[in-house]
C-alpha cells in the first residue's frame, strides 16, 4: 500500500472546510491547495494562515493543481459546474450536500463520474456517525417489525442576511440545506418514496425558510420538518415507529459530536439503549473516501443513490409549489 499522503484541494474558505480540513489530517491525507474567488481577500489569506493550507489561487487553480481530490463546499448552484471541472481533470470530488440542485444535474455528475472512472460522495458525514449504523443496523434486522410511521426533523436559526442560503439562484432554503438530512436518512431506512406531498413557508427572498412534507410508501408514511427560524442550537431528531417496537435518535444529524449521545429502542415492551462517545463522522467520511479512491474499499454509498436523493428533492419543491401529491420519478 502507499505511504504517500492522500493530497486534497479545497475550493473555497467556507465555513464547513474548517471541518473537513482537520478530518483530512486525521484521516491521513494532506491539503494541499485552497483556491478562493478572490485570492487577494483578507479573509481568504487568514483562513490559509490559520488553517496552514497553501494558497493557490483561483477555483480553477485548486482543479489544475496536482491533487488527488476536490472538496467542494461551493454554493449550491456551484457544485455543478466545479465538480464536474475536477472529475474531467481526474480528480476525485467529495461535494457537499445537496450534490445538485436538480435530478438532471446529480444525472450529470453521475456520468462523469462514470465516464472519467473518479470516485464521486455527496458529503452527507453524518451516515458514518455509529450511532447512525447501529440504528440501521436495529431497523433493516427487523427487529422493530415491518416500519409503519417515521419522522425527522432539522432545524435552526439563520440570522446571518448576507448568506447565500437566502438567495434562490444560489440554491437556497431549508428543504436543500437541512431537510436533506431527514429524507436521506429516510430513504436509508425505507429506500425511495412513492410519491410525496409538501407544505412551505416563504422567506421575502423566495426560499423556503420552513417545509413540512410526508414521503408515502406502499405501508408507511415518513415526516420531515426543516426550518430557518427555530431555536438554537439546531433543533433535530429522528422517530421509526414499528409493528414491534420504536426507535428514537438522540441528534442524529450531527457530524461531529462534543457530547456522548443516546440511542433508545423499544421492542414489545423491554426498552433498550446505547450510548455512543463523542464521534468525528466527518474523518470517517474521509477516510472512507480515500480508501475507496485507492482501490482497498468498496463504496459504501455509489453516485446514482445522489440521484435518488435529488429525484425526492425534485418532487417535494414541486409538491410545495402545486399543493398537489407528486410522485417520484423511478420510484
């Protein structure tokens, strides 16, 4: 195996980077290039300083660099076309969530991943979390019988009016910032919904500041609520309500945990419980990502579960703006 360290370029000083770069040293890799929109910034140049990345230049700098990978943090309306610059350039590209805004798009992604032979993650760390897996692990071994009723829900408080999240062209609102969270771990559980229906409320900027929705399955119904304006710290939590049981998830969508959590489940009346240490889901993502870039893991999560995921996302903007149920293509 190489001992030579797995190189990433990052685009962009985000604030989720100051998460991913430290998950990259701890999973072994290097970052080796940081290129920004304008690398003349002070911000730009104190976030290089303080993190000690090198500088590189512009977005497109970071792509032609001499990089294993590309982590794109970008605006939502930006992992697109910089993602698929770093696929044809033979990087790998680990891009945050939502990977696209559209099916169409995620379609796209897929096939150049595919044509060009790169690994391709949507950056949902949380699905590493042990906590996440062992609840996985309980729901698909049937132990709480077949799923009837399940709900999740994700929230917190945006006061910040110049972020891109209140912008439509950027790719803003709830539903793709944090609603995500729950209908991914939804279809983790229960695979895609045949149809959904959705209800939102609308900022002065025209995104969704909350949704409410429901993910109809052949014997079960799922729940999602995703909001700007809830209470801080965010609000979040996951209910699956079985024929023998129930299962409660003890902030599930965090990435990386400061605090033990708790999982509780309950089977034909004896309750159970496991508490997990606090977790860097994000190194575990990485790490993941390297290994399977390398050839010694196969992939937990392939690009075409990023186009399932984009399919649901398509159908709830739609529900929302018809207050019409609307199915779910390839469901």
């Amino acid at each position: 195996m190489s001992s030579t360290p797995f190189r990433w370029g990052i685009l962009g000083a985000a604030r989720i980077a100051r998460a991913l770069i430290p998950a990259i040293r701890a999973a072994g890799g290097e970052v080796t290039a940081l290129g920004v929109r304008d690398p003349s910034s002070p911000h730009a140049r104190e976030f290089a300083e303080r993190w000690q990345v090198p500088l590189v230049g512009l977005y497109q700098d970071v792509v032609d660099s001499d990089v294993d990978a590309v982590y794109n943090p970008l605006p939502n309306d930006a992992h697109l076309p910089w993602t698929v610059a770093a696929l044809q350039t033979g990087k790998h590209a680990l891009t945050e969530k939502p990977l696209t805004l559209n099916a169409q798009e995620a379609q796209h992604l897929l096939s150049t991943a595919t044509q060009t032979g790169r690994v391709l993650l949507e950056a949902f760390a949380y699905r590493f979390q042990p906590q996440v897996l062992r609840a996985l692990e309980i729901v698909h071994s049937g132990q709480l019988g077949e799923l009837r009723a399940l709900h999740g829900s994700f929230g917190f408080h945006l006061q910040t009016p110049s972020d891109f999240r209140w912008i439509p062209e950027h790719g803003g609102g709830s539903l793709y910032d944090v609603g995500t969270y729950p209908v991914n771990l939804v279809r983790l559980l229960l695979g895609q919904p045949e149809k959904v229906t959705a209800v939102a409320r609308s900022s002065a900027s025209g995104v969704d500041v909350g949704l409410d929705a429901s993910l109809v399955y052949p014997n079960a119904l799922a729940g999602i609520s995703c909001g700007f304006d809830w209470g801080e710290p965010s609000t979040q939590g996951f209910h699956v309500v079985g024929t023998r049981g129930d299962l409660r998830m003890e902030r599930p969508f965090d990435s990386h945990t400061s605090h033990s959590t708790t999982l509780r489940w309950q089977i034909e009346g004896q309750d159970f419980s496991q508490e997990f240490p606090p977790s860097n889901a994000y190194a575990r993502m990485v790490m993941h990502f390297q290994n399977v870039a390398r050839g010694r893991e196969q992939p937990l999560f392939e690009p075409d579960d990023a186009v399932g995921q984009a399919r649901v996302l398509d159908a709830l903007f739609g529900a929302a703006r018809t207050g019409r149920a609307v199915k779910v293509i390839g469901s």
